[in-house]
C-alpha cells in the first residue's frame, strides 16, 4: 500500500519492512483489503481514507477496484477473531522448535562488517567460555567477496568449512547473511546483469541501499528466481550451513519502481521474496513481509536503537512493534538484538539487562553485544533468563501450534473492553496466560502494573492476585522480571 499524498519518489518514508492491508478499531471494526487492490492510503488520528487508482506505483492496467472484508464487531478481540478465523496459521515445524528454544548469536553488532573466521571462533568460545546456551551462531555482514558475489572471502575466511564444522561440535547451527543485491564495484555485477531489474531501454537499473549502489536481483522473472534459489543452495550444501537471514527485499528498492516498472501488485516483490526464503527451511529468518503471515519461517522486527525510547525505535518499541506484528497475524516473530545496534552508543550495563528480560518471554532471544563486556553479574542475569526462556519454550510451541489466540497479545486479549487495557503498551501477553510487564524505564526500580481479569499468581513470589487490578508500584530490582501466570479456569 501507498500514501495518497506527499513526494511518491520518497518511498522509504511511508513504507515500512512489513506490508499488511490490515486494520483493527477499539471499537471492533475490521478492515482487510485484498492485495488485487491498487491501495492508496490517508490516515490520522481519527479518520482512515483508503482510494484505489491505478496510477504510479501500479500499473494502467490495474483493475480499479476496492475488493475488502469488513468486520462488525463489539470490541478489538472480536474484530481480530472475526479476521482471522479462516485465515491458514502457520504451524511451527519441529526443526523451528530449536531457535524457539535456544538464544541466536549474531556478529552483527558486536563486529559490524569487520569479521574473519578467527573473530567467530573466539565469539563462540567466550559464549561457551561464559556459560551460555550456545544456539545458532549467525554470520553476518561481511563475508563475502564484495556484495553480491557469494562468494566467502578465502582471506577473512580460509576454511570456512571447517569452521561450520567446528561450530556444529560445539552445539551450534550456523546462518549465513544475504541479500539480493549486487554491487557495481562486484564482478558479478557485470557477469549476472541477465538476472538484474532493467530500465525499458535495457540498462541495469541502479539502486541504493546501506552497502552502497547496486543492481537488485529481479526474482519476478522464473530464471532468476531458480537462479538465486539454487545458488543458495549450492553455498548450503558446499559449507554445511543450516539456513539465513534475508536480508533487505522491500519493493521500495526496484529501480524505477514509480517511472518504469510499475507493477500491478508491487509488493508481490516482496512477498515473492518471502517464499523463496521460505523454502530454505524453518530457521531462515526475513525482515520484510507482504500477505505472508502463514508462511513457515522467522519474522524479524525492524533495526533498534541502543536508547530506552519508543519514538526512536528503542527498547520501548520492541513491545509495540512485536504487538503489530503479531495482530496482523505473524506468530513466529523475531525481535531484534538484545541491547539493539549499536548505531549510536552502546547500550549501558542497565539498558541491556532490563533489554534480556524482556526478550525472555518473546518468541526468540537474540545477541550480538556482549554481556561479558559488563561484569559478572551481567553475564549471570543473561543466563538465568536465557534459561527461562529456554523453560518456558515447550509451553511457547503449544500455544503457537494450538491456541486460537496471537502469541503475542496484547493485554486487552484479556480485557476488551476496559479502557485502562486498550492504552497499556509496556505489557504483553504470552497467549493468554503469561503476563510480562517489563521495566523498559532508566533509573526505575520498581513499576506500576496492570492486572488483567481472571485469578493470576505472581511468578516472582507465588502470591494470589485477582484482576482487574492495578499494581502503583511492583517491586523491580535490577535483576527481577515482574511476571504472572494466570489460572485456568
């Protein structure tokens, strides 16, 4: 979908990682449009204007129809059930149950681009070395020859075979970083540029991304697709990898997408994406989606900032955006690294402690930043909620494959109708049954929390709460997760 106003060149403005037609009201109305719709958008804080037109990005040929389901409904929890109640949900495979269950290790951060097999192995060994799960260790940015290529870099990475090897022996699956750009600077660039988006008069179209200018591979086209696919699988079988992270892959990166090559559904780009990573295996991971909620892999959230806000996509906004996610119906989500990314500061020794119990009770735990860098104590408070996690992940794989509720939810899945519940967005629910309400303020050692209905004991104490209830000030120390579990009835 598209704003109907502002500069249309400017896409990365107004269009985000993750694309769903998708709209929820407190008041219980529901709105799915269907992706055949040429979607122009105008939202504010009181009114929701959706247009079809098959101007720019779509194409003139796009049948000029505004095809949707409506919900009527009582509250949000009808309206989401209303959604959702014959939509395929994804079923977790048993080989996804490992990364649900144990911590993913990514170089990103903690190395950004400047890696080497010597920097992975010694990443490996001080996570052993410390005493924490070990899990996947996940290669990322920059292993390759230069972008695109594919090709491991035999000078950082002499015998990158064995060095999978050696991980799988110390209880590691192993992930590789891609993408589906080549640079210009890469020789690629001019060996492949059968497989790269074109402009009408036969030019390479050029885009830029955070590595530079390159050409985008055009998966549309059914060569290119197999192409790439089965390049990816080669690097797999050739180095005994287990799967990758997807990078990238937004429709906003196709070159001359608003002049000449409008498609009559643009985000099919990114939806085709998906399903190619798909087909990796249940430990691929994206970050981009497009009416792909019910395929079987990993959505990870948007980059953090290494901050405590929401505005500016810290700590606070992994709450939200797992929230957003989950209510447009993606279970399997990934938030993104413990402590975030480090573009600015790094993360002092309280933000990425109160950051690890948060991420205890999501979906997947994921590292880059070291906790060793603080001091023991960190390093201890790290494992002890890694080990939770790891506890509860059984019980996570349950409600993800049999409950008719979001992994995630919010807490008025609990308490529809209760105003406190519709404007509480520093808790969560784990199904229906676990409420986490982390500390996500500096300085703050304790913390007002909201009890939804229904008898609950607290996790922390093993005291009887009933709710609805507000809690002005539960006891958090830096080391404590407030926690409940709420009694069936």
């Amino acid at each position: 979908m598209f704003v109907a106003q502002g500069n249309i060149s400017e896409a990365t403005q107004w269009t985000g990682a993750v694309a769903e037609r998708k709209w929820i009201t407190s008041g219980g109305r529901g709105i799915h449009v269907k992706p055949g719709s040429p979607l122009f958008v105008t939202q504010n804080s009181s009114h929701l204007c959706l247009m079809v037109s098959n101007r720019p990005p779509y194409s003139a040929n796009s049948p000029v129809l505004l095809e949707y389901d409506f919900c009527l409904t009582n509250n949000a929890k009808e309206a989401w059930l209303c959604q959702n109640s014959e939509r395929p949900k994804p079923r977790l495979p048993p080989e996804s149950e490992y990364i649900l269950k144990e911590p993913i290790w990514s170089t990103w951060v903690a190395y950004k681009s400047k890696i080497s097999q010597q920097t992975v192995m010694d990443f490996a060994g001080s996570i052993k070395n410390n005493g924490l799960r070990m899990g996947v260790m996940e290669i990322d940015d920059k292993w390759e020859t230069c972008y695109g290529s594919q090709l491991i870099d035999k000078t950082m990475f002499p015998n990158p075979k064995k060095m999978v090897e050696d991980l799988h022996t110390m209880g590691a699956k192993v992930t590789f970083w891609v993408h589906p750009f080549i640079n210009v600077d890469c020789n690629s660039f001019e060996q492949l540029q059968q497989h790269l988006f074109t402009y009408p008069n036969g030019t390479v179209g050029i885009t830029t991304w955070w590595n530079g200018q390159a050409g985008l591979i055009n998966i549309l086209q059914k060569d290119t697709y197999e192409f790439f696919t089965g390049r990816l699988q080669t690097f797999k079988k050739d180095y005994g990898a287990d799967g990758f992270k997807f990078d990238a892959g937004e429709a906003y990166y196709i070159p001359g997408l608003f002049k000449f090559t409008p498609l009559i559904y643009p985000n099919e780009y990114t939806r085709t994406y998906v399903k190619l990573a798909e087909s990796f295996g249940p430990t691929t991971e994206v970050r981009v989606g497009a009416d792909s909620s019910s395929m079987d892999l990993f959505q990870r959230l948007q980059d953090t900032n290494s901050d405590w806000t929401l505005d500016n996509y810290g700590l606070k906004s992994v709450i939200t955006s797992s929230l957003q996610l989950s209510i447009l119906g993606y279970r399997a989500i990934m938030p993104d690294m413990v402590g975030g990314n480090c573009y600015g500061p790094p993360p002092d020794k309280e933000l990425f402690i109160r950051w690890v119990q948060l991420t205890a009770f999501l979906p997947v735990m994921q590292f880059s930043y070291h906790p060793w860098k603080f001091d023991e104590e960190t390093v201890n408070i790290t494992k002890r909620y890694i080990d939770l996690h790891y506890n509860y992940s059984s019980r996570m794989v349950e409600i993800f494959n049999t409950a008719e509720v979001p992994l995630i939810s919010p807490v008025w899945w609990l308490d529809p109708d209760n105003p406190i519940a519709l404007q509480t967005k520093d808790q969560f629910l784990v199904g229906d049954e676990i409420l986490v309400a982390p500390v996500v303020e500096k300085g703050a050692y304790n913390r007002s929390v909201f009890i939804p209905s229904g008898s609950w004991t607290d996790a922390n104490n093993g005291q009887p709460i009933k709710g609805p209830l507000i809690i002005p000030e539960y006891p958090a120390p830096i080391e404590k997760l407030p926690y409940f579990i709420r009694l069936k009835s």
